[in-house]
C-alpha cells in the first residue's frame, strides 16, 4: 500500500510552463556540473517539516546528492530560513544490473544553505545534509538516458494500472448498480434477509470506522514520538556545535598564548647570547688590562729597586766623600755645603723625574 502511494506522489501530473501535461518520474536536465559531486536531477516528491510539532509540509526535489538536494516549495510563512535546520523525508532510486530500480527511503536533518526566490509563490532551497547519503545518487554505475528510460518505462506501467484500476472500478460501480436494482426489483420476497445483510454491512463500517479511528490514534502518537526525538536530535546537534566552536576558540588562543611565549623566550635568549658575549668580551678585555698593569707594575718596581739601589749607593758616596779625611786639612764649612747639596741634589732631581713622569702608571 504505501509503495503505491509513492509512486503515485512520483508520478504524479506535472504541467510544464508552456501549457504541456505530461507523466514525469525525473526531470534530467544536460547542466553543465562544476560540484565535485555529480548530482541527479529531476523531479521528486517530498516532504519536510521546519518546526517541532509542525505538519509535514509538501514540495518538489529539483536534484540530489549524497551530501545534499535542491528542493522548491511555497514561498510564504512556511518557507525556511537560511542556516535553519529542517528535517526531509524523500525516496531515492537505486539502479541495480536488471532493467528495474529499488526505491530507498530517507530522513535526514540539513541546514538550510540558501533561499532563492523564484516567484513571488515559489522559492528555491538549498539543504545540505547533516549525515550523508550511504551512496552517491548521481554516480551510479547507470547512464542517465538509461535511468530516465527505466524511470519512464515504470511510470508508463504504473499509468496503464491505474487504468486498468479506473476500468475494474467502472465494471465494479456497474455490477453493483445492476444488483441494486435487482434487489430492488425482487425486495419483497427477501426484505428479511436484505435488513440482516444491511445490518451486517452497517456493523462492518462502524467496525471498520473504529479501526481507521484507532490507526489515526496510533499514527499521531507515532509522529508526536518523531518529533521528539527530532527535537532532541536537534539540541544535541546544538550543543555539540557550540562545544566545538567553544573548543576551536579556546585551541586558537591557547595557541596564539604559545607562539608569544615561544617569541618572547626566543628575544629573551638572543639578549641573553647577547649580554653573555658583551660580558665575555669584558672580561677577556679586563684580563687584557690587568695582565698590562701587572707588567707594567713589575717593570716599574724593577726600575724602582734599581733606582732605590743607585740612590743608597749615590748615598754612601757621598757619605764616603764627605767623611774628613786625617791627612788633608778640614775643608772649609762652605764647601762641605756644596757638595753635600751637590749629592742631594742629583738623588733629588732622580727621584722627582720618576714621580712626575707622567707616562708611568703605578
């Protein structure tokens, strides 16, 4: 029963543009395909529901993929938004070796990419899927003359049923007429039996009634239960979204934290490099200087000793020169004077060049 019904939906009347009726199963149309995906197109009956608790609402799939499809459907309150998330329901063929195709039913949740308004009453959306198509419609291993021949072949066949349906049902609607009248004709002599059967037929419908009642019941509940669990669906797709997003920003600070700290250790060791060179070159000159100084101080305490050895012997000359001598007459006072300040004077003039000598570091 509900195979019937869907391929009642897929080939259902379509008028083109031009005024055209005709039976159409797909619409495959020669557009050149620039998507790293080769799409199926035509047309396809489906529905979709934009709203928790909302009645599924009817539209039309333009073409499909594993990741995606193209849907038009009435542009008025109804229509979705963009970045909206919708739940679709919709048959696929699947083209097998055989002349023949099975048809693979889908839900699937999307988001809403893109809204195109057509016309003032239709609108153009773009829905791409949370969870990909288990197969890629548009590459199956089937050319596409092949399938649209396949899919015309099924739509003829199911055209020329429902004729023989329509024909079964007139001869039926006239077998039953012509036993009514019967009936009619020959009611007194079975008034009885007809009431019984009557009766029979009425407790039939009522009971039938109930069942169809009870059905209605248990297919409401059914839906009320697949709108739950798409709201709950939903939210958790929600919340996983905004953890990722939450954890992508914290990654990217973190790692913009650890490119600074990384830059900032990498300038704080090129000025350390740069601090030990400058101290290592002091010291090195440092070194330099004192072992200069210490050169320079052992020379100068060379001369120095030598210096202090020439002034004690320039000292006991004169002290030898000075002492009287038995022989010779006492020499004037004056004249020990002179040549006491003589000696004194040259050991003076000695020692005040080597202390005012300005080229000498001590």
């Amino acid at each position: 029963m509900y195979l019937g019904y869907f391929y009642f939906l897929v080939f259902s009347h379509y008028s083109n543009p031009d005024g055209r009726n005709d039976y159409t199963v797909l619409r495959m149309g020669k557009v050149r395909e620039k998507r790293a995906e080769k799409r199926l197109r035509y047309r396809w009956h489906t529905r979709f529901t934009s709203k928790l608790k909302q009645k599924p609402l009817s539209a039309q799939m333009i073409d499909l993929s594993s990741k995606g499809m193209s849907i038009l459907c009435r542009a008025d309150k109804d229509c979705p938004k963009p970045d909206q998330f919708i739940t679709t329901n919709f048959g696929v063929p699947y083209f097998d070796s055989d002349d023949s195709f099975d048809t693979v039913f889908f839900n699937r949740i999307g988001r809403v990419c893109r809204v195109e308004n057509l016309t003032s009453k239709v609108s153009r959306i773009a829905v791409k899927f949370v969870e990909p198509l288990f197969f890629k419609p548009g590459e199956q291993n089937v050319s596409e003359s092949d399938a649209k021949q396949r899919l015309e072949a099924k739509a003829q066949l199911i055209a020329g049923e429902k004729e023989k349906e329509g024909i079964k049902t007139q001869i039926k609607t006239k077998a039953d007429d012509q036993v009514k009248r019967h009936v009619e004709e020959h009611t007194s002599p079975y008034s009885e039996t007809l009431a019984r059967a009557d009766e029979r037929i009425r407790s039939y419908a009522k009971a039938k009634a109930e069942a169809e009642e009870k059905l209605k019941v248990e297919i409401e509940a059914r839906h009320k239960r697949e709108a739950k669990l798409l709201a709950e669906a939903q939210e958790k797709i929600r919340i996983y979204a905004e953890a990722k997003a939450r954890a992508e920003e914290k990654a990217k600070a973190e790692a913009k934290a650890r490119a600074k700290a990384e830059a900032k250790a990498k300038a704080e060791a090129r000025l350390r490099a740069k601090a030990e060179k400058k101290a290592q070159n002091e010291a090195e000159k440092r070194a330099k200087i004192e072992a200069e100084l210490q050169q320079k101080i052992e020379f100068y305490a060379e001369e120095l000793a030598i210096i202090k050895a020439q002034a004690t012997q320039e000292i006991v000359n004169f002290k030898t020169e000075s002492e009287p001598n038995e022989k010779e007459p006492l020499p004037e006072k004056n004249t020990r004077d002179k040549a006491k300040k003589s000696g004194q004077g040259i050991l003076m003039d000695k020692v005040d060049k080597f202390i005012t000598d300005r080229s000498r570091i001590f």
